[in-house]
C-alpha cells in the first residue's frame, strides 16, 4: 500500500471525525451552554446505547452484509430485561442475551447455510422480533418496571459524571478494535466482505465467520437494550422503531463500506458521536419545527458523506 | 474505483430513505378562536382535586419567568393538528408574555430522544419544564436530574407514572377516563344501544390510549348490553395506519356497526377506508376524540356522529399554573380541563373553534 493509498483510506474514514471536531468548535463558539460538562454527558450517554449496536453492525457491514433486526431487538432486549429483573440482577441481564443471542444464531445460519439475502432474512427478524416484544408486552400496553436495584444501578449510577454505560462502550469498544484489526476473525471478516468466493478458496471458513458476525450484532443491540431498561428502570416497549437506520447511517458515514470489506471501529464510534452532536446543536437552536429539524439533521449527514467523497477522490487525484 | 462510488450511492439511499418517511399533513387555515372559545378551561368543582403543592413543599425557589430559561418538550413531530396546535399554544403564550428564552425540542416520536432532548434543555439551564410525554414510563434519569436541580416539571396531556410534587409539579390534561365514557354514550345513542362496535385503539405505552379505552369498555358494559366490542386493533394515533386498520376491518367483520376511534386522525383514515369500500356517509356510525376542524368538518359532512374534544391548547394554562406556583400558591397534583363535544347540532357553527 502506497503512502497516497493510506492517506486516502485515513480521510475516507476520519471524514466523520473531522466533520465532528468541527462542529464541536463551531458549537462551543455560538452556544454557551454547549461545551458544558452537563451537555457533554448527555451527548455521551445517549450516545453509547446506539455505539453498542453499532460496533456489532460494523461487523456486520464489513463482511458484505446488514442486519435490519438491531432495532427490533434492542426494544425486545429492554422488555426482557426489565422482565427479568423480578428475578434478580444476573437474570436481567442474561434473559435478554441469550434470547438475543438465539435469535442472531438462527438469522446468521440462514444466511450462512441458504446463501439468502441478509437484508431479507433480517427484515424478517426485524418485523417477528418485534412482534415477539409486542406478544410479550399485551400489544404493548404493559411496560414491566425494573424492580431491581442492583441492575437498575448498572444503568444509572457511574463515576466521573459517566454512567456505567458510557464505559461498558468504551470496553466493547477497544475489543473490538483488537478483534477487528489484531485476530484471525477480524482478517476473516475484512476478506469474506472483500471478495467472498477468493476468501472461500484461500480457507477462510466463510459460514462460521458470518454466524458469529450476526450473533454478535444481535447480542450487542440485545445489550444495549438491557443496559437502556436499566437506564429508564423500565422496559419501554415504543423504542427502536427506525433505530436499525440510524445505527447504519452512523456506521457508513463513519466509513466503512457498505459493499463491505473495509472500515473500522474509530470511524462508527465518530459516526454515532457526530449524529449525537448534531442534534444537540438542533436542541441548542432550540426552535427549529420538527419537519426543519430533519431537513437540517438530513443536509448534515449528506454533506458528511459528500466530503468523504471529495476527499478521498482530491486524494487519489493529486 | 467503483466500490466507493456506490458505497456513497448506497449511503445515500440509507439516508434518503430515512429522511422521507415523514407524514404528509394539509396545511390548515385555522381561523384564530374568537375571544377566549376554544381556550382551555379547568373542570369545575372537581378539576382540581387531590392533594395540594407549594412552592415551599416543592422545595424550590422563586424566579422570574420572563427573564429564565423555559424549555418545552414535544413528544411527536407537528405533523397532525393536535401536535400543531399544542406547540403553538406553548410558542404564542410564551411570546405574550413576554418569556424571552423558550427552547423548544421534538422527539420525533422516538422515545429514546425525548429523554436526551430534555436532558439537554436541563444541560441548558432551563428553570421550568413542559413535558408532552411521548410515554407514561421511563422517565428516571430525567425526574433524577430535574430534582437534583429543584425544576419543576409540568406534563401536559399525558402523564408520567411518577409522583406529583416530587418527581414532578404537576399535570394538566384531559380527563381521559371521561372521554371514553362520554364516546361511549354517543355510540350507545347512535346505535340505540344495539350492534357490533370496533375500536381503532390509540399508540400502546401510554395512559391516553388505556383510559380512552378502559372509560368506552365500562360504559358499553354498563349501560348497553346489547353492544358487542367486536374489533380492536391499534392505529397508534395515525390516519394512514386507521385507514389501513379499518380496510382490514371491513374485510374481516362486514357487519359491523360502529367504529369508535380514539383520536380524530384514526377517524378520518377510517372515513377513507369506508368511501373506497363504497360505504355512504352514517352506514357506520364513527365517534371519535379531539375535536380537529378536519374531524368536525367530516360531522357536518355526515361522516362522524360525534367527537369528544380533547383540547390541545395548552400554552395559557401551562404558563398560569407555573405563575401561580412561584407565587407560592397551591397547586393540585392534577389539574383536569373541561372538554366540550360536537355533534351534528354544532359542527358548523363551532368549526371556527376547531383546531
């Protein structure tokens, strides 16, 4: 790889972080409540549910795939948990990772042993996921309160004006970092999304790589969704509607490929991180409508993938 | 080469896609209410019962509302009239009374948002909230914040299952309950208390959708015996979603009598449903809550039988409780509106009321 090659590849997925930076200097200077320790946490801690779940979709998206369900099971994920906290901290937790964790095992065989379209296999997770948190939750209309303390602490409490969360992210965060860049799952992974049939003749064991990818995604999205019920003390059953979109969004215009094969941990982190600050700028404005409001958040978003574009192509021309 | 571009092409799409699910609503002429119809008013004598706040058992301290901070939290986008309205009302009250600072966020009917939004307001350093709460459950990080800071919160049209005077100052709404049953009553007459009735149910997680519910249930039960609740699927609030549940509804129950919605926009998808299937104006008899100008123009159309109001206009009496309250006065843990009806006697004369 040339030095003009890595510079490339640097902008293609720092397109985000720089575009965050920005907008954090841009904020701090026009908004005095902005760069407070306060709206920093909130960015930070509403932001590190959907890290969770985007570290997992990273995954996903660069072995050439998607998973639609994230959403589904991260609502799922919350109602479990909440309904498991009767029982205790260790079943709050665990009920909604191993109903999770089936659920990604039987959407990762399917795709792995039938050749079927990822997005299709998991659009049906998404829609019979959902249906399976509504089943449980009488259409909705029940919302088990978390009776624990000890679990609902786990979402609540925190050191350094951070919850536990933020620091559960940033843990899975850098495994996930090493898993990607420093194992042979990770290479296998990077060159099942590259080229998968030259993956399959140099050995690469193609099916089990893609198993463990979505189960994966599913345990994180089922993680996030405990640790939010934790968080709210209750196992809210209107979450995640669309959330698989923003979880994408994140990631792709953190840089990763959506057709798969290149991207990283660092640039969905930036990702989720700039869609949160986005809409703190919007709150700080504080009188855009609701249709302004996604205009803007919709232009922003636009200009981010535009500028990686620009960039990278400004690059490779020079 | 190619790969980036359609990496970009695609994530462009993502985004797209994302940002084009937004509702369609007509723009409204709405005539501004003449004098102080169409303003709030508060249930007498029962509106204000239960036990009573001060500023002093609160636990805060006196401020100036004109020069503070105020934030407001929507809980869905202003994209139905009720939404509209509301905010409006928050926006045109504050602006006459001269609150100079007034921040305004919208969830955008994702829960997790609101959360964050009001979070943010607080990050801001606003002295008083008013919440529209997208859910009655969830809200202890921000009660916990809010307390910590001694804001008092003021929830409008639905609740948060927390503790008035505490984790909250107060709510002001609708009697929901109510409402139910009052539908109830015009669907009994509309139907001289005999048929098969289906609800179009409101979005599940909150306490509009369960009292709207419960309130029509106990009154069919206890006053017509003859009326069977044959049919009950969620809307959640929609008109394409009443629209879509209802053409269901005639497929699947073609007898059916009546169709109680729990909110105008279920409704008027319901009158679409019922013209594509052919039906005419009162061969099913609709009653519904809100007391939208679309809604009641749909009565004078012969469309709906009736519709129970559900006033949105919350801005003056949001603002009054929270003067009241700085003044030391004693605010109830509830404070319940007064809601009118509308039937084919007012429709028309009371059009330049709807919102």
């Amino acid at each position: 790889m040339t030095s003009r090659e890595q510079v490339s590849r640097v902008l293609q997925q720092h397109g985000a972080l720089m575009v965050l930076a920005l907008l954090v200097v841009v904020g701090s200077v026009a908004f005095d409540s902005f760069a407070t320790a306060g709206n920093a946490a909130s960015v930070v801690v509403s932001s590190s549910f959907l890290a969770i779940i985007a570290i997992g979709m990273t995954f996903v998206i660069i072995s050439g795939g998607i998973d639609l369900s994230v959403g589904s099971l991260f609502v799922l994920g919350g109602v479990l948990a909440a309904y498991g906290s009767r029982y205790g901290p260790v079943v709050a937790l665990l009920l909604p990772l191993a109903v999770c964790a089936v659920v990604g095992l039987l959407q990762g065989l399917v795709i792995a042993r039938t050749g079927m379209a990822p997005f299709i296999v998991t659009l049906a997770g998404l829609l019979g996921v959902r249906g399976l948190m509504l089943a449980l939750s009488d259409e909705g209309a029940t919302t088990y309160l978390v009776e624990d303390p000890a679990f609902a602490a786990l979402g609540q409490g925190g050191v350094l004006g951070l919850t536990y969360p933020v620091y559960v992210t940033i843990a899975l965060a850098l495994g996930a970092m090493v898993l990607l860049q420093r194992t042979g799952f990770g290479q296998n992974v990077y060159a099942i999304g590259g080229n998968e049939q030259a993956a399959a003749l140099m050995g690469v064991p193609v099916a089990r790589t893609k198993v463990r990818v979505y189960v994966m995604s599913a345990l994180l999205a089922g993680l996030a969704g405990a640790l939010n019920a934790a968080r709210l003390s209750s196992g809210v059953t209107i979450l995640g509607i669309g959330l698989e979109l923003d979880v994408i969004a994140a990631v792709v215009i953190g840089g990763t490929l959506l057709t798969g094969g290149a991207g990283g941990i660092t640039g969905t982190v930036a990702g989720v991180l700039l869609l949160g600050v986005i809409q703190s700028l919007i709150n700080q404005v504080g009188n855009l409508t609701s249709a302004f409001q996604q205009v803007v958040s919709g232009a922003f978003l636009a200009l981010v993938v535009v500028a990686q574009r620009l960039l990278s192509k400004a690059q490779r021309l020079s | 080469m190619k790969p980036p571009i359609r990496a970009a092409a695609l994530a462009l799409a993502v985004l797209l896609t994302a940002s084009a699910c937004a509702k369609q609503e007509e723009p409204q002429s709405a005539p501004a209410p003449s004098g102080t119809a169409g303003q709030q008013v508060v249930r007498t004598p029962s509106g204000s019962a239960g036990p009573t706040c001060t500023l002093e058992k609160f636990g805060g301290e006196k401020f100036d509302l004109t020069t503070a901070t105020v934030g407001f939290s929507q809980s869905e986008k202003e994209a139905n009239p009720f939404r509209i309205a509301e905010t409006k009302s928050i926006k045109d009250e504050a602006a006459k009374l001269g609150i100079a600072d007034l921040k305004v966020t919208n969830a955008q009917s994702q829960f997790s948002k609101q959360i964050t939004d009001v979070q943010q307001l607080i990050a801001q350093g606003v002295r008083l909230l008013v919440i529209a709460p997208l859910n009655s459950d969830g809200w202890e990080p921000v009660l916990q914040q809010a307390a910590a800071k001694k804001i008092p919160i003021i929830t409008v049209d639905r609740q948060i299952n927390a503790e008035p005077c505490a984790d909250y100052l107060t709510f002001i709404g609708s009697d929901f309950y109510e409402q139910g049953r009052r539908a109830a009553d015009r669907m009994i007459e509309a139907l001289s208390g005999q048929g098969k009735v289906a609800i179009l149910l409101g979005a599940p997680g909150n306490n509009v959708t369960t009292e709207r519910t419960n309130g029509f249930k106990d009154r069919v039960k206890e006053k017509a015996p003859g009326i069977t609740i044959s049919f009950e699927q969620t809307g959640e609030f929609a008109r394409e979603k009443g629209q879509q549940v209802t053409e269901q509804l005639i497929q699947s129950n073609p007898d059916i009598n009546g169709i109680y919605a729990e909110n105008d926009e279920m409704a008027l998808g319901a009158v679409t449903a019922l013209k594509g299937a052919g039906k005419e104006p009162g061969d099913i008899k609709i009653v519904s809550v809100d007391g939208t100008r679309s809604a009641v123009q749909a009565i004078a159309d012969g469309w709906l039988h009736a519709v129970i109001e559900s006033n949105p206009r919350f801005g003056p009496l949001a603002f009054e409780t929270a003067r009241k309250f700085l003044d030391g006065e004693p605010i109830p843990g509830k404070v319940i509106i007064s809601d009118r009806d509308y039937d084919s006697g007012n429709a028309e004369d009371a059009l330049g009321e709807a919102y």
